[in-house]
C-alpha cells in the first residue's frame, strides 16, 4: 500500500500545457521566428522548451532573454483568462486525502502558480507545495522528486508519482519511485514505457493506494 503521493501539477491538476506552447509560440512568433509543435514536444520530453529552437533560428541571447519575459506575461495572460480546470480534480483530491499524504512538486515557476490558484480549492489537499525556485536541478534530473521525498520524510517504496510527461516519469525513475501516468492529449505521444501504471484519470490512483490492482 502507498501512503504518499507526489504529483506533478501541470497537465496532471491542472490544464496548462497547452497554453505554456502557445505563449511560446506566441512570443516567437513577435520575432519572426515559427514554433514547430512536434519539435517542441520531443525537446520538453528532453527538459529542452521553447528556446531551442528559438537558437536554433540564429536568435541571440539577448532577443531570447527579451522573449522569455514577453512568453511569461503572455502565459500569466492566460492562465488568468482561459479555462484550465481538469474535471474531477478536486473531488479526487478529497476522495485520494483520506488514504495518503499527498504534496506538489512542479517546475512551474511560484508566481504562474500562485496566479492559477488564487480562486482554485486544490492546495487544501497538500502538505506542500515544491516550485521552481525549491530546487537546483530540474526534471528530467532526479532531485525534485528526491527533495519531496525528503521533505514528506516517506520511503521511496511507500511513494507514488503521478505524472504526464516523459520528462517528469524520468525524473521519477530516476528517484527509484514508482510512477502513475494520467492521460493527457497533449503528451500521448511520449514514451511511458517505464511507468508503472497509466490511468485515464486521478480517482483511478484509489486502487493503486489501495493496493488493489
């Protein structure tokens, strides 16, 4: 039986990926400069983003740096205007604290996740919240989710991750945790050869808890 859970936040609680492309997208697209989606995905599953591309098109550091701060007010645009709710999400939560321990470690920076739940009912459910900014190195590198361990004080066996993205189960397997893929179409295409389990939604992780699958 698992008696905690470590969830990723975007594309897991909350629908956000897809508006993370976009003002990236959009951001480039002021500098004449086009974001091939494909591309990008394989780059995100590598802990690569946007930039990559943007260098690869000749783009200087300087006009990169410039670009990021215009990409991160056009995705706080939308994280404040567009519908980013995951059916189901809190009532899983509620369903989910009655049998284990649970906490957030994202490498959503804290202001864009402060801006998502300042009307939303999601960290009542959490012992903690991990950031950006609470760790040196990011997913795919093991020490997000080695820092949440330790932070719960859990063993890695009584622990799961519940991730969408290749880059984020990585990360988990590479801290020797099992790891729940939740569907998300904006990353079905990822590999998750190495998840130990793939749910369709979060009330599905009750059985895994459970130990009943």
């Amino acid at each position: 039986m698992k008696k905690y859970i470590l969830f990723d936040h975007d594309g897991v609680l909350v629908d956000t990926e897809f508006w993370y492309y976009k003002a990236g997208e959009r951001a480039l697209a002021d500098i004449g400069v086009t974001l091939d989606k494909d591309r990008y995905l394989r780059d995100m599953s590598r802990g690569l983003g946007t930039w990559a591309q943007a260098r690869a098109a000749g783009i200087d550091e300087r006009a990169i740096s410039r670009q990021r701060e215009v990409r991160n007010d056009y995705y706080q645009e939308y994280l404040r205007t567009e519908a980013i709710e995951i059916e189901g999400v809190v009532d899983a939560l509620a369903e989910l604290s009655k049998y284990a321990r649970m906490a957030i470690v994202t490498t959503a920076k804290r202001m864009d996740f402060d801006i998502i739940h300042e009307k939303r009912h999601i960290r009542q459910f959490m012992d903690f919240v991990l950031v950006r900014e609470d760790y040196r190195l990011a997913k795919p590198h093991p020490e997000p989710y080695l820092t949440g361990l330790k932070r719960l004080g859990a063993a890695k066996d009584e622990t799961l991750v519940v991730e969408d993205s290749s880059r984020g189960l990585n990360s988990a397997v590479a801290a020797g945790i099992d790891c729940a893929i939740v569907y998300n179409d904006f990353t079905k295409a990822h590999d998750f050869s190495r998840a130990s389990y793939r749910i369709k939604t979060l009330i599905e992780l009750k059985d895994i808890i459970l130990g009943t699958i």
